[in-house]
C-alpha cells in the first residue's frame, strides 16, 4: 500500500466508522483520483452535513508547513497589490483558508478544486466560522476549477504562489493521470510570474520527484527540503521557479 493510501485510510477513520461500503468508496478514490466524480462522491459521503463537516487534511495541515510558505509571502509582497496564491486541489483542506488567516503581508487566496461539492462544503464552512485575516486587505475565495485548464482562469504571469498538497501525487498515482500530471505543471508555469514559485508538498522519494520535475521543468530550478516524517512516513517540500537568466 502506497504512503498515500495509508493517509487516506488513516485519515478516513477519523471521519467516518470504517465498513464494506466505506472501503469500496476508499478503494473507487485510490483508483480514480483523476475523476471529477470520484472526489463528488468522496465528498459527499464524508461530509453528510455541513453542520459536522471537518476539514480534510492529505498528509498534514498548515502548522507544518508555515515556514515554507511565509517567507515566500513577505518575498512576493508588492507596494501596491497583494500577494496572488493559488491552493491547487484544495479539496477540503485548512491550508488556504490558515494562509489567508495568518499572512501580515496582503494575499489573494484563492482555493481551486475539480469538485464542486468540495468547493460548496468550503464556501458554507467559511461562512459560518466568519474567518478573519491577519490583514485586512486580504481576500479568500473558493472555485470550481480543474487544474489541466488554470489558462481559463489565469493569465500569463499573473500568479506569485501555487500551492500543491498532494494533487500531483494523486494524479501521478491515478491509471489515466501521469499525462494530466505534466499538463498540469504546464498550466502552473504559464500562471506563474518570472519571480513565482510552485511548491509541491509531497511524500514521493526525491530520487523520483527530483528526476520527473527536471525532466518536465525545463528552464526552471527545483529544489527539495525534508518537512518531516508523520505516522512514519517522511514528506517533502519541492519548489519549482523559473530560471533567471543569465547576464550577458
């Protein structure tokens, strides 16, 4: 069983009691995380009621990874606009929502995800917590959006942050998803601006992920950092910028 597996089957206990119906629901998503309707039904079936809804994490949530992301927010901070950040496949994370709620720096979050049940569970959650940011300029939003198409929604250069928690995993790892996967990326360095990062949060070997980014990112830098080990598995940080180039 892969590392991604066990998370969701760990994490899945936590939601629901654990059944037949539950372990074919579990087993239908393993198999087809690609697919718009898997995660309609994954969402569906988690989250019967928004009054009992609860954010669902891959991997780990944004105390973890905090470090990664706020110094890239303060380095990415304009005069006179905000900080653009796109949480890639939010699904039902905190991630966006903490990043919204903990820049000092102005940012417009804006959380992208294929399903719309995803989308609407975020969008009431949001509503009824009333969240807050720490700056007042700050905007969060939640969008359906599948992530091969960003150019119907982004311009060229347009993005100074792309945040992916394990959305390029799961298409790594899906039956028809590899070629996605590369489209994808595509998509994020048409978006991103020339001083923009993609970050990639990952449980994938960097002996792997390294060899596929610099095959697929051409004239763009990759790096990798440890973020730590959970339930004992070790996860990864990889950033992606384009390359600066060089001065005559």
């Amino acid at each position: 069983m892969s590392p991604l597996s066990k998370c969701l089957r760990s994490s899945w206990r936590v939601h629901v009691c654990f059944s037949r119906r539950h372990s074919s629901l579990i087993t239908d998503l393993m198999e087809n995380m690609d697919k718009r309707s898997a995660w309609d039904r994954f969402y569906t079936e988690s989250s019967s009621t928004t009054s009992s809804f609860k954010n669902f994490e891959w991997f780990f949530g944004f105390d973890s990874v905090r470090d990664f992301l706020m110094p890239l927010l303060r380095s990415s901070s304009h005069p006179d606009s905000p900080v653009q950040v796109l949480d890639m496949g939010c699904g039902t994370s905190a991630l966006g929502p903490s990043i919204y709620r903990h820049s000092p720096v102005s940012v417009h979050v804006t959380c992208a995800d294929i399903s719309p049940v995803a989308v609407q569970l975020m969008q009431e959650k949001t509503r009824l917590e009333a969240v807050r940011p720490s700056n007042p300029s700050s905007r969060l939003q939640f969008v359906e959006l599948d992530c091969t198409q960003l150019d119907r929604r982004y311009s060229p250069n347009s993005l100074d942050l792309i945040v992916d928690k394990g959305t390029t995993d799961a298409l790594l790892r899906s039956k028809e998803g590899k070629g996605k996967a590369v489209l994808v990326l595509q998509q994020c360095f048409r978006a991103l601006q020339g001083s923009g990062s993609l970050l990639q949060f990952s449980d994938e070997d960097p002996d792997a992920r390294l060899l596929w980014l610099e095959s697929a990112a051409l004239h763009h830098d990759v790096g990798v950092q440890e973020v730590g080990q959970l339930r004992g598995v070790c996860y990864f940080c990889y950033q992606v910028t384009p390359r600066t180039p060089a001065k005559c």
